[in-house]
C-alpha cells in the first residue's frame, strides 16, 4: 500500500530503550542478590561475563540522567527475581526491593514509564537445581514472585512483561542460560517446560489485574514474520509451519488460551506434547494480556523441508538464525536484504510484514520491545562514536513502523535493544547495541564512563519531534 499521507505517531508514543538486568546492572552477588542460571553459565572464552557488566547497578542515577537528556518517555528493563527472592521461593531480600524502587521513582522523576520485565532468562539457580521450569513447583514459584513485585512496585508501575522470549528459551535451550555441566533438555523435556511457563504467565495476568488495577500486562516474544523462498506452494507451506510453530504458538496461548492447532498436531505426531492436567486449560483460558509485547530483530526465509537430514544446516544457530528441522522446513537464503556481520538478516519492511500479521491474528495494542543493530562500536578522538549504521537501522524500522500505523495497526511504543551499550548474549562487549557508549572492553573495565553516541543525539532530535523528525 503507497499512501499519500502518512499518519503521525500518536501523541502518548511510548518512546524508550531497553536492557535486561544480567546484561546491564552487574553486582552480581551484592546486597544479598542470590545466583542465578546465568551466573552458572560457562562463557566462551573470548567474551565478557556478566559479573559486572555495565555497573548499572551502581550507576543508574547517572544513566537515568542520561536517558531523561534522551528524550525518553519509557524505559524497559528487567527484574533480577534472584534480588527479589535470592532463593527463589521463601525469603524476600529487602535491599532487592529498595534498589528497584529507588531506581523506578528515579525514572518516575523524569517522567519516564518504567516498563519491567518480570523475568529475562534469568531463573533463580536453587529453583534450577530443582528441576528448574521443568518442575511444575516453579509455576507457584514465579507466581509467589510477581505478588512481591505488583505488591511492592504494582503502584507506581503500569506495564508489566510476563516473560521476555519464551520461544527463544524453548527453541535455542542452548543458548541461553544452560548452566556449567547441566545437559541441554530434550525436546520433550523442553515442551513440558513450556507448558509450565505458559502455566505460570496466565496465572500471573490474573494476578496482576486483581492486584493492580491499573496494570497493564503482556507476553515479550521474539517475533518474526517468514517468506517463502519461491512461489511453489510448498515452500509457502514450509513458511507456514515454521511461522506457526516459532511464533503464533506461544502467542496463541497467550491471548486465546488454547495451542495453535497445526503447532499441536506437530508436537503430537512426533510425541512431543506435554502432559496436560484437567484445568490448565482453564487456567489459561481465563487470562488476558493487554497487549502484545514483540521483540523484533530479522525476517526469515524459509524452503520445504526434502525430509531428509539435510534440512538442518551445520551453522550453529543463535534466536534470529533458522536451522531448519526434518519435515518443517528448511532455511533459505534472501537475495533482497542484506546481513549484519553476524549473520542477522536487516529487514525493515519485514518490521511492517510482521506488526501486521499480529495486528491482524489477535487485534490488541503493540509494544515493539526490542530492535537493534549489534556492531563493534569505536570510541574515536574528542569522544565521538560514529554509528551512523545504527541511525539508519532504526530510521528505516520506525519508517517501516510508521507506515504499520498508517496501515491500521495500533503501535503504543517503541522501545530499541539497547538504551546504554550491554553485554551481548552471545558476544559480549564486542558487539554492541546501545545509545550510550560504556568504556570498557572485553575484560578491561576501564573507567565505565559514559559517552553519547551520535545516534544517542539523533533519536533525541526524533523523540522531541514526535517521530516528524525522521522525514
Ligand atoms: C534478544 C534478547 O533476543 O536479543 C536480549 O532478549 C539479547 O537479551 C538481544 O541481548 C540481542 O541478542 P545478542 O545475542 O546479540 O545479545
């Protein structure tokens, strides 16, 4: 569709950046925060762990500072349950609470939204060493949990997520959070899991609109619509089951309480499905999000699956690389978008592609959550870092995104990966994502001083116009 006018960005666009709390805050085993799975993690050699990351946790009245001279209006970031609950379950940690209060009124000061994460695969490594999500126990656990959180913050917070990328913790187990010498869950295994977080977040919707009824709440998956390679129809079939086994599962659950029937039929026939209890149904029947919560990075593209090994590819796959599966699909190559340097398929159009597609499937209002371009970010002379390829990322997305809302879909706010530079899941400080530079390096921590990007003065301008500026 080409129109002649565009529309403007609604007035109360939540404009914001994004972190996670393992990734930014650091002090990993202060003030009585207990260890989570990702602590537990091995890290490639090569990278940066997350003992203290960017000192957040110390530093955020400086970095909130940073982010009101942004310009921005939101800021989402995550909960360390492990702060809250060291254990998990039983003892609350007091100076857990007080940290995340302190830093909510400091964004509140500013007026800036805070938008938090309940969990961001950080799961408490005492419930892990339980059976972790495997264990229906946890479903109480995480439940326990969200009353801390909408009893201590439910007042000053408005939205909340349930839980960032499930699909990805499910489908890459093994890049995420598998701690030191724990082997990876089978698929069975896996799906159980699912079902028990699936569990846990409709229970935890419930709760947050008895507790706060101001509260708004949301699933936070990664999101990505699918080509076909060709126009034989069965590479279009291949998109399909891949699309709907990725995405509109986990979504389908959330916003209609039942499993995507071509995803069960799936899960079935290779005896993948999980043992259901009578009334876990009715469970997630009853819940309700708000909104939909997306976390979009690529598009992929997708060819029929030749049922034989080869539809798996060698490479190994990370939350935005397809493998392919034996009798779903294969990946396949886009000649008409380009790559960043590790491999991410840039497509702004796709952004569209897919707000539409969850525009139309469940009709309620979108929050983008994440969008981003990692890249090894220099600091040059008289304290310049000149990410212009950053700038034309996200120009090009919220261009693609205007024209979303132009189509009709209604998108409350945009939230980029990341507000100040993090450590990247799988790359470390190599690769970079935020706003705000942090001097530091791999293992040199440096003075972790903070320096404003050129993209950081660029999104200001467009905040302060209300998105006019990027024409
Ligand atoms: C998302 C995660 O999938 O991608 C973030 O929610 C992550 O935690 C982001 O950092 C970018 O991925 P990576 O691997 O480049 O850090």
């Amino acid at each position: 569709m080409i129109y002649n006018k565009l529309r403007k960005f609604p007035k109360e666009f939540l404009w914001g950046a994004s972190t996670s709390a393992y990734q930014v805050e650091g002090a990993w085993d202060e003030d009585g925060k207990g260890l989570s799975v990702i602590d537990m993690c091995d890290h490639p050699e090569k990278t940066a762990d997350f003992k203290v990351a960017s000192d957040h946790y110390h530093r955020y009245k400086e970095d909130v500072k940073l982010f009101a001279e942004m310009g921005l209006k939101a800021y989402r970031f995550s909960i360390a349950w492990t702060r809250i609950i060291p254990q998990g379950t039983g003892q609350i940690n007091e100076k857990g609470i007080e940290y995340y209060n302190d830093l909510i009124d400091e964004l509140l000061k500013y007026n800036i939204e805070p938008i938090v994460t309940m969990f961001h695969f950080d799961l408490p490594y005492a419930l892990e060493e339980k059976g972790g999500w495997g264990n229906r126990e946890t479903i109480d656990a995480f439940v326990e949990y969200s009353k801390v959180l909408f009893k201590s913050f439910g007042s000053k917070v408005k939205y909340w997520l349930t839980i960032n990328e499930q699909n990805t913790m499910i489908l890459h187990p093994g890049a995420i959070g598998t701690p030191k010498g724990s082997a990876v869950p089978t698929k069975k295994e896996l799906y159980q899991q699912n079902h028990y977080m699936l569990l846990a977040q409709a229970k935890t919707m419930d709760l947050c609109h008895e507790m706060c009824p101001k509260g708004k709440i949301g699933p936070a998956l990664n999101i990505t619509a699918m080509y076909p390679e060709t126009c034989n129809p069965e590479d279009a079939i291949a998109a399909h089951n891949w699309e709907s086994i990725r995405c509109w599962n986990f979504l389908d659950i959330a916003v209609h309480g039942r499993y995507n029937n071509l995803a069960y039929s799936y899960l079935v026939e290779r005896g993948l499905e999980p043992s259901i209890l009578d009334g876990d149904i009715d469970i997630m029947k009853k819940a309700h999000p708000d909104f939909i919560a997306i976390n979009y990075y690529s598009t992929a593209t997708i060819a029929a699956s030749e049922n034989n090994a080869s539809d798996v590819s060698a490479r190994a796959g990370d939350q935005q690389i397809m493998l392919g599966e034996q009798g779903v699909y294969r990946s396949a190559e886009n000649p008409y978008v380009e790559k960043t340097k590790y491999g991410w398929v840039v497509d702004p159009v796709g952004l569209r592609m897919t707000l539409r597609k969850v525009c139309e499937r469940y009709d309620l209002p979108i929050l983008i959550t994440e969008n981003g371009i990692g890249a090894p970010d220099v600091l040059e002379e008289k304290n310049v870092i000149n990410d212009g390829y950053r700038i034309d990322f996200i120009k090009k997305h919220l261009e693609q995104l205007q024209l979303a809302i132009t189509d009709g879909v209604n998108v409350i706010g945009y939230c980029p990966w990341s507000a100040i530079d993090v450590v990247s899941t799988h790359q470390g400080y190599g690769k970079r994502y935020g706003f705000i530079y942090v001097d530091r390096t791999e293992f040199d921590l440096k003075d972790m001083r903070r320096i404003k990007k050129n993209s950081f003065y660029w999104y200001k301008n467009v905040i302060e116009s209300n998105g006019e500026q990027l024409h």
